[in-house]
C-alpha cells in the first residue's frame, strides 16, 4: 500500500495523488459552527439595536436559524466526503 503523507507533503502534491480535503473536513466543520454561532449573535445583537420586540424576535429565531445552517453545513461537508469516497472507491476498483 502507499505511503501516507502528511497534510503539507499531500497541500504541495503537484500531481494531486493525496487529497487534503478530507484531512480538512474537520476543520471547516468547527469553522462553520463558529461561524454560524458568531452570525447568530450578531442577529441578536442587531435585532436589540433595532427595537426590544425585534431584539426578541430574533432572539427566538437565531437558535432555528443557527441549526439550520449547521444541518446545511454539515450536508455539504458529507457530500463532498461522499464524492471523494466515490473517488477513492473506483480507484480501487480500476487498480483491480
């Protein structure tokens, strides 16, 4: 079997053999839920800076709308990792 590389041998791979996208999934999966968690706050904050019942209102929206990004985050995430797995997969098969 090949030898893995590390993610900075697979980032300056010029012949893109290793991919460093699922090394990473991980990573962008935290950003996206900090990111999606900063957002949130930030439509609270300015909700408040609008008016008290706007303030309010988006303070009960934000969680549903904070989940609603992390599902959509986390179904792109696992459609790219589907793809490389497909990838992967009929590698396999064609070295059969």
């Amino acid at each position: 079997m090949e030898e893995q590389k590390g993610f900075l041998g697979a980032l300056f791979d010029f012949s893109f053999s290793d991919f460093i996208t699922i090394k990473m999934i991980k990573i962008l999966y935290i950003l996206g839920i900090f990111f999606s968690g900063i957002g949130a706050i930030m439509l609270i904050v300015s909700g408040f800076n609008t008016s008290a019942g706007a303030g309010i209102i988006f303070l009960i929206l934000s969680p549903l709308i904070f989940l609603l990004y992390v599902i959509l985050i986390r179904v792109c995430l696992e459609i790219i990792i589907v793809i490389f797995k497909i990838s992967e997969n009929i590698k396999q098969m064609a070295e059969k």
